[in-house]
C-alpha cells in the first residue's frame, strides 16, 4: 500500500470514529448535563447580583434617612436659636412675617388689625374718572 492510502485509511477511521461519537447516546446526555450546568451557573450568578445589587439599594436607602435625620436635626436646632434670640415663638413668627414681607416684589401689603381682617383700600388703586375732590 501506498502512504495516501494509508493517510486516507486514518482521514476514514477518524472520520467514522467522529460520527460515531456525535451519534452516540451517552455523548448527548453528557451534552445535555453540560449545558444544564452552564444554565445553573448562569442562574446563580444572577441571583448573587440582584441580591448585591438590593443590598446596595437598601445602604443607599439607609444612608439618605440618616443623612435627612441630620438635616432635620440642624434645622430643629437652628430654629430653636433663633426662637431663643427673638423672645420666643412669638417674635419668631414675627421675624418670619417680616422676612416673607421683605421678599415679596409688592407695592401694597395688607397686615391684619386686631380683629384679624385687614384694611381694604381697595379704592385708592381704581383710575379717577371724574373730576379731582
């Protein structure tokens, strides 16, 4: 026999020996196996992220309560200072009236009487259309 015959002799064995395996039976089932592994592994590796990622989550969420709970504390405690230097709560709604009356962009601004309603000088804004008093 020639050498190509014996290489082309080889080149068939593997050939049929390759088709056997991929025909086989037990090949599939460790195929299978394979790939359900793979598909475990993937499943795992999933829940351990959505896990991390909701302990994440509840840190933030935590630290932006604890962080809110600080502010609001500085805030109650600011207050009180001020509540303090003006004579109470009383001066202090008084200073918070005169700083909202401060940032208004108005030319007329009605303060209550005793009564608690305002004066109306509703009049004095109209257009004059008869002659001058």
């Amino acid at each position: 026999m020639s050498g190509t015959a014996i290489v082309g002799i080889i080149i068939l064995i593997f050939v049929t020996g390759f088709g056997l395996l991929a025909g086989c039976p037990a090949y599939n089932v460790y195929s299978q196996e394979q790939a359900g592994r793979a598909a475990l592994a993937e499943a795992q590796s999933s829940r351990q992220i959505a896990v991390l990622e909701a302990r994440a989550r509840l840190e933030s969420a935590k630290m932006l309560a604890d962080a809110e709970v600080v502010r609001a504390e500085g805030a109650a405690r600011a207050n009180r200072i001020l509540q303090d230097s003006l004579g109470g709560p009383d001066g202090y709604l008084r200073y918070l009236q005169i700083q909202a009356i401060d940032a208004k962009d108005a030319n007329i601004i009605y303060v209550p009487t005793e009564g608690g309603l305002p004066l109306l000088e509703s009049n004095r804004l109209a257009p004059r259309t008869g002659p001058a008093p």
